[in-house]
C-alpha cells in the first residue's frame, strides 16, 4: 500500500570532506536548512558516526534539546549519509534516489528526507540495531530477512508513475561495466597495489572466461526479474526488539534483477568483510532451506492474498511435494547466483582500491572474493548443483 510523501528538499550545497572536523560540523547546518520549521531551532546535536557499510561514510545527528519555538518537542535523530569518493564509478545517483524515493511511496523501509549534492538526509529507525555477520544464521532473524526480501522483491514498482513494462537484470551489464573501469585502472605509484593486481587479479583473460562461462551457466537457470536489493549485508539490516521489527537500508546497488542473486548474494553476506574463511560461514543446506522456506511461504501468501483459507492452504502446500520440488529448484538456484555475487563484489573491491579514501584494504576483499569465487565453484560442482 502506497502513502502520500511530501516531497524531498535538494540543497543545493556539498559537506566540505577535506577534513573530518570540517565534515562533521556541516552537519547540522544541512538538517537544519533542508528539514527546516523542526530542525532549525535547535542549537546543539549529538553526533555519532555509525560503523557498517564501507562505501560510504554515515552519521547520526540527535537533537539535545527542544529549539527555542518547537512547542517543546524534540525532533527526532536523523541519518545523513556522505556519499564515497567516486562512487559514481560504481552506483547511478539517479536511480539510486528514485529507488529510495519509490520504497518511500510504498512505505518499505525508512523515508528519504531531503537530498544535498554530495549526501542525503534519511529517517532513523529508532532504538534499533545494526545487524552483525553472525546474526544472519539465526532463525529469529533469517526468518524475518526471508520475508522482507520476499515482500521487497514482490513490490510494484513503478517509474514515472508508471508500471515498469521492461525489466533488464542489471547483473551482467554491470559485471562487464565495472570490469572495463577495473582493467583501465592507473595504480600511479602505489607500487604495492599494482604489484597485487597483476600478480592475484588477470581479470582481462581468466576472469572474461569465467564471467562468460557463468553467464551460460545462469541462462539455463531460470530464476525470475524482481526489484532486488542486491546488497543485503548485515550492515543494511536493521532490527528493533520492542516490536520485533526488521527493515533494509541502502538502496545504492538495488534494481531489477535475478531474484537468484539477491538471495545468493545475501547467503554470501553472512562471511561479512573477511572471506578468509568463507567455507565455515557460509549458510549450509539446513540453513538455507530454513530460510527458503519463509521465503516461498511468504511468497505463496502474497500470490494468494485474496484467498481467504490461505493460511491454511499454504500450510497444505509446505506439506506437499510440489513444495518440496520447488524448494530444492530454489536451493540450486541461489548457489548458482552466489557465484555471481563473488565476481560481482570482486571486482567492485578493485575499483574501491584505487578510489576509495575509506580506512579498509579493498583489494585484499577484491581477491578473497574471487578466490571465494573459485572455491564455490569447486564445491557447486563436486556437489553436483553445476
């Protein structure tokens, strides 16, 4: 269901980024002048930068105190996220606004609040936590991200108002894009990374046969074009105990693709950023079908929403056999798309190598994920799913 938004503030205005002090004391002023009447009277703001993702650099801003004309009411903290260094390389910003602005529309997740050139202002879910790494394999937690991405992947999205009539899969189309920017990369002098790249990373040849090889592997694995995600770490998942409630963030890399990679993506996800030892985290069949299962369940009740016996029609369908069949065809197809996923962010960290000023080797996640990447592959096929 759909609700009326006001319409999203653009502030014409950067956050000053050469220094952190410089960053952090913008802040206020781009609360105050794109959230305006209940904002602008505030005097101070605590201010804390948040850990989680490594693309970008997020905060939140929590107003001390009431302003002098608020009748007595304190705003609510926001969250303002200061967009990476060229990230453009890597994320459209103007789809990534529709997107937030559409899940918006929809009520799915949190609001967008206003937009400057270099951020943006978003509702904070409050009294909330980030979801860590090893908080994926839970059943309390799987089991609720299942069905939110279920219903994520089930939403009407439009564009322009609109039904959106074609739906390209972004998968392969930025795969190629982000490898081309990988192979063009100058390293300048940073000797060490250039040494790396070449010796770990031949992504002009090995890597072009492996993606082309996948790309035939996916073609025969039919996996349906839904609005993806295709990002969900356990940074982008939010969870509030006092109402048992769960919702994603970061519509960044989201779009329409194959739902095999949103759900293989995340299956990757529970390693978190270090891959070291990918093979003792990642989520075994138990696991995932715990997971899969909520998904279909969810996905059986939003098929059949006007039915009303469908509680009990889909706890017949769990028991059947065609439940059974379609589970294992669902299995095989997030394993598969988890391949992708690897390259995917792969090649993504060797772009963030050379560009990002973040505090993280980016390289070092480029091959651990590819080398993820080859040892799915081993197993896929010793396992027979390949």
């Amino acid at each position: 269901m759909s609700t009326y938004i006001p319409p999203v503030e653009n502030y014409d205005f950067s956050i000053p980024c050469d220094t952190k002090e410089n960053e952090i004391n913008a802040l206020p002023n781009a609360i105050k002048t794109l959230l305006k009447e209940e904002y602008k009277y505030v005097n101070n703001f605590k201010t804390i930068q948040i850990q989680g993702g490594i693309t970008n650099r997020l905060y939140r801003l929590e107003p001390l105190d009431n302003g002098d004309n608020n009748n007595g009411k304190k705003p609510k903290s926001v969250i303002i996220r200061i967009y990476g260094d060229n990230t453009e390389l890597l994320i459209n910003r103007k789809n990534d606004i529709e997107n937030f602005k559409e899940m918006s529309r929809l009520n799915f997740g949190v609001r967008l609040l206003g937009l400057f050139n270099n951020g943006r202002i978003e509702e904070d879910f409050y009294n909330s936590i980030t979801l860590e790494p090893a908080d994926l394999a839970k059943p309390m937690y799987s089991k609720i991200i299942a069905k939110m991405l279920c219903k994520m992947n089930s939403l009407p999205i439009q564009a322009d108002g609109q039904e959106v009539k074609v739906k390209e899969p972004i998968l392969f189309k930025t795969l190629y894009k982000w490898l081309n920017v990988a192979e063009s990369i100058d390293w300048c002098d940073d000797v060490d990374k250039k040494e790396r790249f070449e010796k770990k990373m031949n992504l002009n040849h090995c890597l072009r046969k492996e993606i082309e090889w996948l790309s035939t592997l996916l073609n025969n694995t039919k996996s349906p074009i839904v609005f993806a995600h295709n990002d969900l770490l356990s940074g982008n998942i939010l969870y509030r105990d006092e109402d048992t409630t769960l919702v994603f963030v970061d519509y960044e890399y989201g779009g329409w693709n194959y739902r095999g990679f949103d759900i293989g993506n995340h299956f990757c996800e529970y390693a978190g950023f270090d891959y070291s030892q990918f093979d003792q985290v990642y989520p075994d069949k138990n696991c995932q079908f715990c997971f899969l299962t909520s998904y279909i369940e969810t996905e059986y009740k939003i098929k059949h929403q006007d039915d009303e016996n469908v509680d009990n029609n889909c706890k017949t369908f769990l028991e059947s056999a065609e439940f059974e069949t379609y589970l294992n065809k669902l299995y095989v197809e997030a394993n598969r798309y988890a391949l992708a996923a690897h390259l995917f962010w792969g090649v993504w960290g060797v772009i963030q190598a050379r560009h990002s000023k973040i505090d993280f080797d980016f390289l070092k996640y480029g091959e651990e994920r590819i080398a993820a990447y080859y040892f799915s592959k081993k197993k896929l096929e010793k396992d027979g799913l390949i």
